[in-house]
C-alpha cells in the first residue's frame, strides 16, 4: 500500500513541543518539522514496543506502538491494555462490495491510528470535514490495538457469504445465568479498541464509525475503564470489581504452545481464518450492591481464594498450585478451571464497567465486559455451562452475548478479511 | 481524630511486593511489613504531592497523595485529574442526626481512601462483609480527591436547614439549551471523586455509596474517562471530543487572587459556607455524528479558535490573546470569554463521557460532562445565558443539571459540613 503524506493541518504555525509528550500525533502534524519530514519520507519509524510486550498495568499514556500487521491480529495475544472501547456494527448495506471496502478503510484507517497518526491523510481542508475528528491530537498511540472480527448474521446470505461459514461460528446457546437483552447483543460486525489512554480508544471506534457511514452502524458499544485480565506474565494480576485477583492462570502471551493449543484455529477452519481465532463477549452486570453485603468468609468460599493475597484455598500466594480438593465444590475457580471442563482454555481479556445506574434497580449498573478468545467458540459453551452450578451466581447475571470470527492478521497493503471477501 | 490502626487483613502471608506499584495498597494491608508498622505508629507518611501540584495529563497511576484536609475541599483547585467519577445522591432519612452521621462517615473514609488506605479500619472479619470491596488493593492513591456538596434540596425543611440556606443556593433557572431529563438532574448530595486511575474513583463512589446505605442512595452518576480543562499551569490543555483544546483561558490553580475573587466565597456567605464555592454540573450530550459531518472551516468559525493550534482568530498559537473582534460574533469564545459576561468567571473542571448507544437515536451517546466552580452560580447563568446565542447550539444539547453548594475544608477530627450541623 502507498501511503499518502500528511500535509500540514492548518497554516498556523506548530507549537514548541512540550517534553513530555514525545512522539505525539502533534508533532506528526507539525508543519515543516522533523515529525513531517519523516513522514513525507514514507517512514513511519515510531514502532517501538511490540505486540508481546508488556507494560506498566497503569501507564496512561506511554509512546509505545503496538504493529498492526502480523500473523494474528493484534489485539488478541498482545498484553493487555488499561482501557477498551469495543462496539457491534450492523452492516446496512447490502451489497458485499460495501462490506469489502468498508473493511479495506477500516484496515487503512487502523494502521494509522495505531501508528499514532490520524486515520485519513488530510486534515486541512476548510471546505470539508476533518478527516480526523481530532480528540487524540496531541496523545500518543497509547499501545492502540484494532481487532475486528465477523458475525454469524455476516454470513446470512445477504452477501453472499453463507457457505464460507466456519462450523465454529454459530450464535451461542442459551447458557445459565443468561438474561439478555438483544438490544447490547450480536451484530454483523465487532471493533475491539484497546489502549492506555480511553481518549484513544474512544477516538479509534468513532472514527471507524464515521468511516463506516452508508454501510454500518454501531449495534452497541461498550466503554471498559479497566482491564481485568494480564495476558503476559510481566503483567501484575488485576482485580475485578468484587474485590478478587481475575485470571491468575489465564493463558499468557508467552505460552506459544498454549495458544497455539486453545486460542489460534487450525487446519478445522476455512482458509480465510488462518491465523484467526473467536471472540466471544459478554456483558456480565455484577449485583453489587448484594455482593458487598455477603461475608467475607462467604466472599472467598464463592471463588474459592483468598480476596486479598488471591491465594487459593490451601495455598499461601496467588499463584500456588489450585488443589480442586481444598475447593468448595460450587465455587467458581474450580468449575472454571480447564481441568473441570476437558481441557477447555480461553485467553480471557475483560474489562470492568460502569454506565451509570440502572434505572429500574436504582443500583449501579456496574460488572465485568467478559471478552475470551478461543479457537472454538465451544470451548466458552463448555465452561459457562459448567458454571451453572457456580456459587458466583448469586451475585451476576450475563445481559449481553455475541460471538465473532476473528480472522488472522494483515500484511502491509492487505486489510483484515481479504481472503474471505477477495 | 484518633485513627484506628489497620490490622492484617487475612491470614494469608504477604506477597513479595511488585517493584512498580510503590507505597500501593496492597503494601499498607501487608501483615508485619514496614507499611502495618508506620501505620501502627499513627504515621501515614505518604503524603508526597500536594493538592496544587501539576502532573503527567496522562498518569494513569502515580504514587501521588492529595491531602484531605485543608483551607478548602481538595478536587477543585487541585490540578485536573485525569479521571471522574460523579454520583448525586438522595437522602432518603428523614432524621438531620443521620445526614451528619453520614457527613461524618464519609469523612472518615475520604480521609482514608485518598491517602491510599481502605475505608474502613478492617477487612478481616470473615463473618462480615469486608470494609472495603476490595477492587483497589494493590493500587496506589492515584491522586484521588473526594469533594462533597449540599444541594438546595437539602435545606427543603426535612432537616431544620431551611434558614440556613445560602441566598446563592437555589436551583438553576431555565437555560438556553436546556433538554434537561430529571432523572440526570439534581440532588441532595453530591460527591465528585477525581483519580488518574479510574477505578481509584469508582472504588470511591462504590464505597461511600455503600457506607450510605439507609441514609442516602445514589441518584445519578457520571464516569467521566477524560479530563478536558487544566487547571494547573503545569498541564496541558486537554482537548474535548469534539476535538479542540478546551479551557485554554480557564482559571488556574496558581492565580490566587482570580481564585479569591471568583471561587472562594467571601462574606456574602453565611459562615459555614467559610472557604466553599459552588459546583454546577451539566450533563452535555455532544451531537457527534452531526458535527464530524461539518466542516473544518465551520467547525473553527463555531469556536473561534484553529482546531490543531488552538490558536484564537488572529493569533499563532494557543495561548495568544483572543481579540474579539477577529472573531465570529456567534462563536463559542467570543461569547463564553468574562469580558463578554460582566467579568464571570468560571473554573471548569469537566470530563468527556460516553455511555455507550442513545436508544433513541443510534447514535454515541457521548459529550462533555462540565463542572465548574464558582463564587457565586450566577456566574454559571450569565456566561450559559450569553450563550443563546452561541453557533455551538447546533452542536450540543444539556441533558443534565445539578447546583451544589460545596462546604470549605476540614482540619483533622472534623467532616465536611460540621458547621452547619454541629
């Protein structure tokens, strides 16, 4: 793909850059400075970091780029970034073509933003609108990863799609502790936008929405202000919001075998998904008002570890060995655990959420936006099934579900689906 | 006050403590470690920082500590967090002893909570729920303020207060612009909690909410993901989600004498209100999806300023003076600016939001969440009334409002508000 220069923004003149924002799409805007000539040279030379890095778990900001391009997208295996805004498009078109190039901008535009520079190439025309709606001037790529990924309605018939479909990718059965509203359920299409800094996030999925006018609409979109997964061991074990360490033997980055395992499909799949993997999400509500009433004794028996160490029963630091023995036998680490369900890995990469209050509760409506990657979306059915007898039930209930195929990484000049659409 | 000491919190031994997560939580709650022994001692020495000091816009942690106590409530002139969490609250007692219980409590865990401690003295008791939920060990204080204010519903007669309202303290008139929705409007309390951890200020809210029980419970309240005003000289001016710097004139922390003059209520109060100001709280809906369609000449002529630079008309950058009138008549600036208001003056102290899909619509339900404080609200209306006017109206609609008058500062041992109830 050729890349187009970024030409000065607007004629007035940069700004001294301040020092403690290096890197920044400010000075890649700045007119005649480095940052520009740079870019006029077609180098973008900002990647630092790497999609495996790890990162200090509070870093707002950070100059590190995550690449967009790779075997897998990024997003997935990468380590988890403080802050997520993830949306579901409904695709309004019905042509397949629209649905192509949609993806093609989408791709253009990604590469961009997580590179740290605005998603179209011209900002600086009076006459018409900002090519980027410019709430990240001046902020870092914050580590900003773009995963997109497809529905099973994708695959309805309406682009012709529908004998591409993998097996794997079907909307999930009822499963307990459903009590889902369509409304903040499915879609044809998925945007999963991680970063350090919110603003970045945010700015990524509206510009994808702005991009996608005419052919896709935002379903639902879901703000994550905290990650509640590490999915690198050089990242410390978040808490969720009831108070407990979440994921301490969730599948890390550097397990290749792991992943190759349980999160990237294999030889099963369509040609198209190679490298791929699925995204199941579920918007799981926490009734914490109640949760905050129980004991603490009552508190660690329902996950079967200590709240504040994360120690499991019978162990003395979080990531002792689980002894399913010393475990109650509803509790929820040892139903979770892949021993309990045939091996069934996921790389867990959730957020905790707050929108507000509910309003026919009066409580907040607060929880965990549960986002798993798998290399069969069955993997997920199996645990959550087992869970129906999870002391943790008590205290959620799941709100919303969608599933995604998640197909592999891009080269540069590709864009994520090609080989579906191509 | 006497602080009770903290004891270990479980039997568990503690862990080895992570190198980048200094003076956390985590460390305060370890058994026999040196942080249980300074505590132990009455000593919580951590208190770096200071409530006017300048930080990384984009600290995501930060050992940081703003004191509690002091001259006035801290989160006002403190220099902008980067991170929000707002709660309304109704007080559903109907007993002026239980409001200053609370007032009293929620003191007490503010005190606690912004030096990094939990908010209640134990977390240990197995057969009762734990004092705190726990969602914030093992992170630091993260600069959190906790700012607490009466609303003029409070001194409606349920509680003997009636003849001590403040003249100022009445709720606002009709506005230009007003689409206001009751349920985002309004209350008899209000906390603002700011971090540049978001769950720092949710685990905030989360606990007074709790601490509340049978007393008050929550009415509305806003997560606000992105600080869009500076209020120190050593910040950045943040930039608001219609992608322009925001605040660029906005009163600083450093400017004591605009702040005595323009903040910090004088003797017009009565003397409880001794160091206080006023908070106005607008819930501002940003019309995203209409305003990315304009374009970037109508976008700077709505404004008054160039969108990259943020230089006004006329000028070369950011902080040149704005001259009128190079400014369009209807622009934002020309209108808001205290010489177009008879010298009104605010101190905005706003975050963006975004709460997923307006149902209506289908469209971000995103914008800015203003807050300012001022000496007097009507500040607040003449600068809003000016604003009939403004070509932003196209843009924007204000779906929330709330007044609060804002007590001064406590000296240890005392609450918030302890000279009106006492």
């Amino acid at each position: 793909m050729s890349e187009p220069t970024d030409p000065t923004s607007e004629s007035q003149p940069a700004e001294p850059a301040r020092p403690r924002r290096r890197l920044s799409r400010r000075a890649l805007l700045g007119g005649a400075g480095a940052g520009a000539a740079a870019l006029a040279a077609g180098g973008v030379g900002i990647a630092i970091g790497s999609a495996d890095s790890g990162s200090s778990s509070s870093s707002g900001a950070g100059d590190h780029v995550v690449p967009f391009d790779g075997e897998h997208q990024a997003g997935i295996a990468t380590a988890a970034q403080d802050r997520l805004h993830f949306a579901a498009f409904d695709v309004v078109s019905d042509r397949r073509e629209d649905v192509a190039g949609l993806l093609r901008a989408w791709t253009e535009a990604a590469r961009r933003m997580t590179a740290g520079r605005p998603p179209g190439p011209a900002n600086a025309v009076e006459l018409a609108p900002p090519d980027d709606t410019g709430e990240a001037f001046g902020l870092t790529a914050a580590r900003l990863t773009v995963t997109i990924g497809f529905g099973p309605s994708l695959f309805d018939g309406r682009f012709g799609l529908a004998a591409r479909r993998p097996a794997a990718l079907r909307d999930l059965p009822a499963l307990p502790g459903d009590e889902l509203d369509g409304a903040r359920s499915g879609g044809d299409l998925c945007v999963q936008a991680c970063a350090d800094d919110p603003q970045v996030a945010f700015h990524a999925v509206r510009n994808l929405a702005r991009i996608a006018r005419g052919t896709a609409v935002i379903r639902w979109s879901q703000l994550g202000f905290g990650r509640t997964s590490s999915t690198s061991r050089a990242q410390d074990t978040p808490r969720n919001l009831m108070g407990f360490k979440d994921g301490t033997n969730n599948l890390k980055a550097e397990d290749r075998a792991a992943l190759a395992e349980s999160v990237w499909v294999g030889g099963e799949a369509p040609d198209w998904m190679r490298g791929g993997t699925y995204l199941v999400a579920r918007r799981i509500r926490m009734l914490i008002e109640v949760w905050d009433r129980a004991s603490l004794g009552d508190q660690e028996q329902t996950f079967g570890r200590h709240k504040v160490s994360g120690a499991p029963f019978g162990g003395r630091a979080e990531f002792d060995a689980v002894d399913p023995a010393r475990l109650p036998a509803d509790s929820h680490v040892r139903l979770a655990r892949p021993e309990s369900n045939g091996g069934a890995a996921l790389l867990r990469r959730g957020y905790s959420f707050t929108d507000g209050l509910d309003d026919q509760l009066g409580q907040l409506d607060a929880g965990l936006f549960f986002i798993s990657f798998q290399r069969d979306p069955d993997a997920f059915v199996k645990v959550q099934s087992s869970l129906a007898r999870d002391a943790l039930n008590e205290y959620i209930k799941h709100v919303g579900s969608a599933v995604f195929a998640v197909p592999g990484g891009t080269q540069p000049g590709g864009y994520v689906g090609q080989p579906l659409f191509a």
